[in-house]
C-alpha cells in the first residue's frame, strides 16, 4: 500500500467494499444493467478496485470470479474479430484491468492467460498461415503497453524467461522489442539468456541472444564472461562480428572484454571484425592503462601495417597524446592513397589530438613541406586548422605554402586559407585568399565552402561583407545562396551597415530568388527596422515564385509585429489585389502581425468567400485558424467552403483549422463528420478524426459522433478501406473513455433506452435519496452538531452543471445562503476569486475552521472533486452520498446508509 495521504483514502474506501458487484454488476450479460454503475470504467476507482483485489480477507474464489468476469466481459456493442482489433472498446477496458489486478492477486488461475494476451496485443505476433507479422491498432497497443510497465513487468519478463528456455526464440523480434523495453538490468532474465547462449547450438537464436544482451546487460560481469566465452569458442565471423559488437555497448572499462578484443585484433585476418574491434574499444577502453600499454605494445611489435593503423586509430580516441600513436597517424596519413582512410585519420584520430601539441604540430608542418600529395597537403592544413591554434611555427608554414601554391589549386588555396585563418583570425593573407576564391572560382561548392569560411569572420570586415552580398547577387547556385545567406544572417544581427546594403540589393535585383535570400537575412538582424519593413512591403506584390513570395511574407511577419503602415498597407493590398499568390503571401504576413485586428479577420475572410484558388483557400484557412478562436463568421465561412470544395488538401487544411477553433460547436461537428464519411484520402480522413476528436467536449457530442460513425467498422470498411477503419476506430476509442458504459450503448442502439444509473427513478422504492434520508432522521445534522462549525449543503442541482464557472458561482451563492443568509453573495470568477472569499468569510464569521457537509444523491464528477480539492487549504470538505467515494485527502467521504454517521462526523471534526 502506497504511504501517500490519497492512497490511505482510497484504500479505506476499498475495505468498505465486500462485493465486486459494486464494481461491475454480476448480473451482466452483454448489455447495461438498469440502475447499475460500471465503475470499472471510472478512472477515479481503479486504484480502489486494485487495492480490493489485494485484500487477505477477500474469498480467493470471489476475486477469481471478478477477473474471469472483467476477461470475459461483452459490451454488446458491435462483433470483433479482426486481425488487428479482436474485442469490443470497453471490453478492452475491462481486459486491461483485469491485469493489472493479477499483479495484486497473485494467486490468480488465469495470470498466464492474461499475460500472453497483453504480450500479444502490445508487439504483435507472427502469423505462420500468412507468413507476417500482425501488429493491432495503435491505441490497443499502447494500452496494453503501459499496464504491460506498470503493472506487470515481472511476471512478463518470468513468463518470457520460461519460453526462452522451453521452446527457445519462436518470436525473436517479439522477444527483443519487450526485452529492451522493460528487462533492461533485470538480473533473471539475464541470467535467462545467458544460459540460452551456452546451450543452444542454432546460430540465429545465438545472435539474438547476443544483441538481448547487449541491450539489457550493461555493465553485467555474467554476460560479459559470457561474450567473451563465445568471442574464443567460436569461429563463426558473423557470431564474432555480434559478440565484439555488444562488447562495446555493455563492457565499459572491463579489462577482460578490452584484453579479449585486443586478442582478436592482433590474430584475426578478417578486416570486419578488426573494425568492429576497433569501434568497440574506443568505446570501452576510454582512460585505460591495461588497454594503452597493450595497444603501444602492438605498434613496437607488428609489422602489418592495417593492424597498426586500426591500433593508431583506437588510441586517437583513448589516449590521443600518445607519441607512438601520433607518429603512426601521421605516417598513415603520409602513404595512403585512399580518401576515406585520410578522413578518419583526420576527423577520428589526428584531430582528436589536443590543442597545442608540439609533436603533432611539428610533425604536420614537416609533412606539408615535403609530400607533394595535394590531398595529404591538405588534411594536414586540416589537422593544423584544429590544433595548432597561435602558433607561430604553424602561421609561418600555412602562409608559405599559401604564398607559393598555384592559383589552380584553388581547393588547396581554400583549405590552406581556411586553416590558417583558424590559428590566426586576424591574418589578412588569409582573409584576402579566401575573398579570392570567393570571387574567382567557378566551382559551386567551393565557393559555398568560402562563403562558409567567410562567414565566421563576420561583419567585423567590410571586405568580407561585401563580398559574400556580391556573391548572393551574382550566384545562381542555391546552396552557395543558401550558405551566403546563413552567415550573413548569423553574424550580422543589427548591423546598420549590412542591413543598408541589402535593401539596396532588394530595391534593385529583379530576381526574386535573390528577394528571397535577402528576406531570410532580414528574419534575425532587421526586427522592427523601419527601412527594411517598407523594402519588403514594396517587392511583396510582386513576386511571382512561390517560395520567395512566402519567405517574404513570412518574414514581414516577423519583423513588422504591431506595425500599423505595415498592417494598412497589407490590408489595402488583400482587398484590392486579384493576384491570388500577393493574397496568400499577405494572409501569412497578417497571421502574424496583427493576430487579433478585427479589419484583417473580415478581409481574410472575404478572400476566402470570393477566391476560386484552392491553394489560396487554404493558406487563408490557416492563417484563420491561427488568428481567431470560436469567431462565428469565419467558421461559418470555412464550413462553407468544406461543404462545397471537392480538393482533398483544401478540406484537410479546413478540417485541421476547425479543430483549432470551433471547439464544441455543433455545426462543425455535423459537418466534420459528414466529411469523415465522405473523403477518400486516408491523411485527410485522419485529420478529420483528429480535429473531431479535438472539438467534442459534451456527452451529447460524443454520443452524437458514436451513432454517427458506428457503421463505418464493419468488415466491408475493415477489409476494404483499412485507413478509413482505424481512423473511425479510434475516434471511438476516445469516445469510449469520455463515456459512461450505459450512454455509450444507448448511442450505439439509438432505439435502445437504456436509463442512466443515477436517475432517482431506478432507485428502488425502499431506498431514498441521501438528502431525503438526512431530513427524514430524527433530529436534523445541524442541529446535533450545533457545537461544531459543521454547515450541511445540498448539491445536487450542483453536479448538473457542466461549466466550471457556473459551478464556482453556485458553489459561493449556496455557501453564502447558508453562512450569511442576510448578505450578498460576491461575483466570483475562479477559484482563486472563491478561495479569497472564503478567507474574508471566515474572519468576518471570527472562526478559524469551517466544516461544509456537501450531500449528494449521486457521484460526483472528476472535476468537481478537483474544484473542491482546490478549496480544502480553506474549507474542511466532507461528501454524503449513497455509496463511498474515492476522494483526494483531506476530503472525507460518508455514507449516508452507515449506521454512525454522526459519530463519524464528530470524528472529523475532532482531528482538527
């Protein structure tokens, strides 16, 4: 039992229960009980349902009965028996609690049954007649996958223990997916596959246990023996190739794995498995004396060459400073040929050296004067670019190099340029080259790679600037715009400067790819610049391109928020324009700038009521959906638009703005249902559902969407159109969980009347409602508690109101009618204004505690039990309702049928 003040409430209450049949009636069948609840499905009596099923005093047979009853139990709404959904939506609900009650009733016969089935539902299984894998809808795993953590991990993880050693992998992806996910340090399992590992003579169940391990065992001593067993035992490379894999994820700092992979490395001729070696030991023998000592042994000692540059690279990540290791590089790095050696000599090994290293630095200094390699030349100058940073030697050499290499080089010239730049910022050399190839080069990508380089020099250089504006003039190359672009807009944020020189440019170019880029500058460094708002206004109306039109748009948006010429200028150009590109990009711009400016809403919608531009539509839609929220005319606008289009994306993009702000309005309910019913494109249809499922609050609403969309899960839906029955499905699902069990029904069988269970009438005619019993007592409650500050209130016109701020307003009249019946009660809002009141109430009444008996003839809802929750800091709550409720502590529930009551609220009040 948890020690939390909530649980002890809810544990109490579950001892006052003896009979599952106040859970779910055992008179069910396949339809409601009349004037019974089914708080099995009431979130708020999960944790009481739990805690019954764990009671010592409870017959084992009874519980027994409850989880046979809730695994079986039929809503009788609708026939399952598809792939991927086998069982009605509440008899989900009902399935999923039962096991979660196994993990309190241990003792239970159908634990493996249970188990099996969550384990089925939440990774899916291997179907041997069609040959693939089932996997069931979304919301079905999901569910099965929480109870599956919550609830019960252990006796999965025993059970799968128990097939992996009987039957062995039968499904090994399966056994995978729930090994990662809830057994990762489980010891049992563990030792589980560990002894699968040593028994099993198939190779595939042997890598699977392999991978498990690597998974689920790090840092276990066991499994790492383990590997290391099967690494010398085995001659199988792909076995090998899993085992010094896995090593590297779960054997950190363990010297038997680093002893046993340097073993590998120095005998195996496969060059596979000494790159696996290699990755994992940079990997797990980070800091390691055993690890460096045996490393550098084998570079004095061996003469193959690959073995010693895998050597070379391993200890550029664990001990990057050594000289034996340094000069192997830098030898490797000297005589190879191959392009991607030279990378990872240069990004995994040399560049791993830290900054300021003599021996590295003198060494790269003397292999760029000597090779004539133009590629090793230039990692060199890579090298030196990161690690040789001021120092003068290095300076000295880039610049002689620069200085004496052919302006056909021009790659060369970059990276000599670039590296030097990097040790010496402020070396004009440098600069100048790099300006040089900026301007001269013909090569695209080389002159993106300047314009990179360039870019982190900054606004700080005029050259610079300039120069990068000329090339986003001049260029036709998208990336090299896109680099010059970044870097200007990176580092020139508030230059006065540079924001001049590009509305020049903007005044100017007639390309509008050039407009654009210059708009993508101004989103960071020109944020309220007058100058450059009235530059982008001019060129808006113009552009053509629809990328450019809507970076511009976008970006007015952003750097012109609140300004009025830019609002009335926007304006003016949607109500007058018949572009229908200048009327999208204008919708993005007025999106952002003035989201709530009454004269853009009705343009806006005025374009969408006069357009036959799809496209249009729905830029105008979201700009919409963005701006307002339950505007009457505008959603009556888009559900006119959804009626009457016929473009797919059009109706989406409507949908997806309804959803956003026509939450619980009734006609766009109707009509997004009509729409779900009615598209054929499975994304759009999913939006549909989405936005549906966004908008419903009322149970009205959801009953209305379950009558509505029942018949789209019929096997002709689910065979033929899969994407229209999982979207349907889970709409429903959502319904289910916002539903009581009876209304959900009822609105599955229209015709059906099937009563609520709190309707007095079902009450049975010996049983009076609790207000009644409490008038009808001999004395009245007050009255025996007129020496404690208890107040009794009646409710029950109370809990039918749906609207938080109606409550707390009925809730302060009834308090005041009762505490200070010549007063007036005070207009409250919230809360807050409720608890502020109740202060001031209780020092004009001079007391410091007030006991407020609230009487109820039915239950409450969650959320009157959270408004109330929120008041219990001033007012001691207590409930008195037919039957006992869950309530948060320090809320107290009473029985009103309880034969001590009174004395049970003198206890009460005594605690305090």
């Amino acid at each position: 039992m948890e020690t939390s003040d909530r649980t002890s409430q809810e544990y109490q209450t579950a001892l006052g229960i003896n009979d599952w049949d106040y859970f779910l009636p055992r008179n069910h069948v396949n339809s409601p009980v009349e004037g019974k609840e089914y708080r099995i499905f009431q979130p708020q009596w999960k944790q009481i349902i739990l805690f019954w099923l764990g009671r010592d005093d409870i017959n084992s047979e009874e519980k027994e009965a409850f989880i046979q009853k809730l695994v079986n139990f039929d809503d009788g709404c609708g026939e399952w028996s598809y792939a991927k959904v086998d069982r009605g939506f509440y008899e989900y609900h009902a399935y999923l609690l039962a096991a979660a009650g196994i993990n309190n009733f241990k003792q239970c016969s159908l634990s493996d049954e249970i188990i099996e089935q969550i384990v089925k539902w939440a990774y899916g299984y291997f179907d041997i007649e069609k040959q693939e894998r089932i996997t069931f809808i979304y919301l079905i795993w999901q569910g099965a996958k929480i109870v599956l953590a919550e609830k019960i991990r252990e006796k999965v993880i025993t059970n799968l223990i128990q097939v992996l050693e009987t039957t062995g992998y039968r499904d090994m992806f399966a056994n995978t997916k729930i090994l990662k996910e809830i057994a990762v340090g489980n010891e049992l399992a563990i030792q589980a596959l560990i002894r699968v590992l040593e028994t099993t003579e198939d190779k595939t169940t042997r890598h699977w246990v392999v991978i498990d391990l690597g998974e689920i065992a790090m840092g276990n001593e066991l499994a790492i023996q383990a590997l290391i067993r099967v690494l010398k035992t085995t001659e199988d490379k792909t076995t090998r190739h899993w085992v010094t894999l896995n090593l590297g994820e779960i054997a950190m700092g363990n010297e038997l794995a680093i002893q046993a992979l340097i073993q590998v490395l120095e005998t195996t001729d496969d060059r596979v498995t000494r790159w696996t070696v290699a990755k994992s030991l940079r990997k797990i023998a980070v800091g390691n004396e055993l690890a460096l000592q045996e490393l550098i042994r084998i570079l004095e000692t061996i003469g193959d060459e690959d073995i010693r540059w895998m050597v070379a690279y391993i200890l550029g990540e664990i001990h990057p400073e050594n000289e034996l290791a340094i000069q192997v590089l830098i030898r490797i790095l000297e005589i190879t040929g191959d392009e991607y050696i030279h990378r990872l000599v240069a990004e995994e090994g040399l560049g791993k050296i830290p900054v300021g290293n003599e021996l590295a630095i003198r060494e790269l200094i003397r292999v760029l004067g000597t090779t004539e390699d133009e590629d090793t030349r230039r990692w060199a100058a890579y090298i030196l670019g990161k690690i040789a940073v001021g120092n003068e030697l290095a300076i000295q050499a880039l610049i002689q190099v620069l200085e004496t290499t052919e302006n056909e080089y021009e790659y060369t010239r970059w990276m000599f340029a670039s590296s030097l730049w990097k040790i010496d910022p402020e070396n004009q050399l440098a600069i100048q080259t790099l300006i040089q190839v900026l301007e001269t080069t013909e090569t695209e990508w080389l002159r993106s790679m300047a314009a990179d380089s360039l870019g982190e020099i900054g606004p700080r250089n005029e050259l610079v600037r300039r120069a990068l504006i000329q090339v986003l003039e001049t260029t036709k190359d998208e990336d090299t715009r896109w680099t010059v672009a970044y870097n200007l807009r990176k580092t020139t944020v508030g230059n006065e400067l540079a924001i001049q020189d590009l509305i020049q440019v903007l005044e100017t170019t007639e390309d509008e790819y050039t407009r654009k880029w210059v708009a993508y500058i101004f989103w960071d460094i020109a944020v309220g610049n007058e100058l450059a708002i009235r530059a982008l206004i001019q060129v808006l109306g113009s552009i053509k391109d629809e990328d450019a039109g809507s970076t511009v748009a976008e970006c007015l948006g952003d750097i012109a928020v609140g300004n009025e010429l830019a609002i009335r200028v926007l304006i003016q150009a949607l109500e007058t324009t018949e572009d229908e590109d200048t009327r999208r990009w204008v919708a993005e711009s007025l999106r952002k700038i003035d989201p709530e400016n009454e004269s853009a809403i009705r343009a806006l919608i005025q374009v969408l009521e006069t357009t036959e531009d799809e496209y249009t539509r729905s830029t105008v839609a979201y700009s919409l959906g963005e701006i307002i929220v339950e505007n009457e005319l505008a959603i009556r606008a888009l559900i006119q638009v959804l009626e009457t289009t016929e473009d797919e994306y059009t109706r989406r993009t409507f949908a997806e703005r309804l959803g956003e702000i026509a939450v619980g309005n009734e006609l766009v309910i109707q009509e997004l249902i009509r729409a779900l019913k009615t598209t054929q494109d499975k994304y759009i249809r999913w939006s549909f559902a989405y936005s549906l499922g966004k908008i419903i609050q009322t149970e009205k609403q959801y009953a209305d969407v379950v009558s509505a969309i029942k018949y789209d899960l019929t096997n002709e839906v689910y065979k033929n159109n899969f994407d229209r029955f999982e979207s349907c499905y889970d709409l429903l699902w959502q319904c289910a969980q916002n539903l009581p069990y009876p209304k959900f029904y009822q609105a599955w069988y229209p015709n059906t009347l099937t009563p609520h269970p709190e309707i007095t009438n079902n009450t049975p005619v010996e049983v009076l409602p609790t207000v009644q019993k409490l008038e009808q007592q001999n004395t009245d409650i007050s009255t025996q508690l007129s020496h404690l500050p208890v107040h009794c209130i009646n409710v029950n016109k109370l809990l039918t109101l749906n609207i938080k701020n109606e409550f707390i307003q009925a809730f302060c009249n009834r308090l005041y009618q009762k505490l200070l019946p010549d007063g007036t009660p005070p207009d409250v809002q919230t809360l807050a204004n409720l608890e502020t009141k109740i202060i001031h109430l209780k020092q004009k009444l001079q007391t410091p505690h007030l006991f407020i008996l609230l009487l109820a003839d039915g239950t409450p809802t969650p959320e009157v039990i959270d408004y109330c929750d929120y008041l219990t800091d001033v007012l001691h709550l207590g409930w008195v309702t037919p039957d006992p409720l869950p309530l948060p502590f320090p809320q107290r529930s009473f029985v009103a049928s309880q034969e001590n009551l009174l004395a049970a609220v003198e206890s009460w009040v005594a605690e305090y």
